[in-house]
C-alpha cells in the first residue's frame, strides 16, 4: 500500500531540510500517521531514527543511541555516550545535513524530565552550520504543548513549526479505498463513518487482505 496525503507536510519539510539547523515538531493524536510520515520522508533523505522506550531507564536509552549512532555513522565501535548531554553535543556538532528524529519524545517525562532542559541549552548553543534538521513527535498533545508551545516551557519557541497532524477527510480516503475493495459508494462510506479518517486502520485492512464488509 502506498503513502498517502500529506503532501504539504512534506514539502514543510523539505523546505526546513533545506535550511538547517532546524527543528521541527509533529504532534497528534495516536494513529494519526506521525511515524509514517516521518519514514517516508527520511526515505530519501540521510537521518538517524531514535524511538523514545518509556519501559527502558535514561541510561539504556543512551546506550542504545550510541550504538545507532556508531552503526549508521560508522564510528569504533567503543563508542559510547555518557548522558543526553553528550548526545545532543554530539548531534549538533554534525556538519552535513542529516534528519535526526525523536519518536514519541514526550516519554522523556517518565525516564527522564531533565532532558528538555539539556537540549534547550544544546539547541541554544549549537553551532551556526550544524547540519541536523531535528524532528522530534508526540501522541500526547497536551505534554506536547506543556514542552513546545506553554509560556515558560523549557523549548518554547525553539521549533521553527509545529505540525498537528489531522484525520483524513472523507476524499483523502476513497483513493485508499478503491485499491483494496470493491465495494460500491454507499459502503465505502459507511466504512468512512466507521473507522474515521485514521489511516492506520486502513493500512491494516491492506496489510493483513482483510475482505472489506459490513455484512
């Protein structure tokens, strides 16, 4: 199944790529197709993918992005950073342009609240030609505002944008739904009425060739 929509979030950020240092934060509620948006367009685009595991202590989290770091920067593989202020030091030093991506970054509450702290004094004092284009998403918009967007948060006014990913509309849907059924205008819609526009849903309809029906 194809990616769909979005288009003008894409082009947002293909426009940011262009003129890093950048940040960029996408929120909405869970299902909405964040993830997927982000992977699609670091497809065509150099990036690091770090996801947010609220089940795992600060210092695994770290442990687990310097591998991800050694692996895909080719680094020695003693590689290791100490802390998330290591860790954003080391990003923001990086030259060429590269997409570095925080999924679900509003956990950092749970396993570590210092953190937006840290990385507003590393945003603030990063070099002028870093390389990085920073996104970071959040199911929870209301921890999103509290970060991003409330007066007196620790990274207000950092982002260059913030994203509010919404359902997609009834038409946004029907090109979906003609690749995987058949099924006449009427059912289509009361599909639509039934799931909403919340792509995941429908991916999964693609994914597992579930037969679409209501009866």
């Amino acid at each position: 199944m194809r990616f769909y929509g979005r288009v003008d979030e894409l082009r947002l950020m293909g426009d940011l790529f262009k003129k890093f240092p950048s940040f960029l934060v996408i929120t909405g509620r869970r299902r909405i197709g964040k993830t997927t948006l982000v992977r699609e367009f670091i497809k065509s685009h150099p990036s690091l993918y770090f996801f947010v595991d609220n089940h795992k202590k600060i210092d695994q989290v770290i442990e687990e992005y310097s591998k991800i770091l050694s692996d895909q920067l080719n680094l020695p593989s003693y590689f290791l950073l100490k802390n998330p202020r290591d860790l954003f030091s080391f990003l923001f030093q990086l030259k060429d342009p590269i997409v570095v991506v925080f999924d679900e970054f509003q956990r950092f509450t749970q396993i570590y609240p210092p953190l937006f702290s840290e990385l507003q004094q590393a945003w603030d004092s990063r070099p002028a030609d870093s390389g990085v284009f920073l996104i970071v998403t959040g199911s929870s918009m209301g921890m999103i505002h509290q970060i991003f967007l409330s007066g007196g948060a620790p990274l207000f006014k950092r982002a260059d944008t913030v994203i509010t990913l919404q359902p997609f509309t009834v038409t946004d849907i029907f090109p979906i739904l003609d690749e995987i059924t058949s099924l006449p205008l009427e059912e289509k819609l009361r599909i639509y009425y039934l799931f909403g526009g919340i792509i995941h849903y429908f991916y999964l309809f693609d994914k597992f060739h579930i037969n679409i029906s209501l009866y």
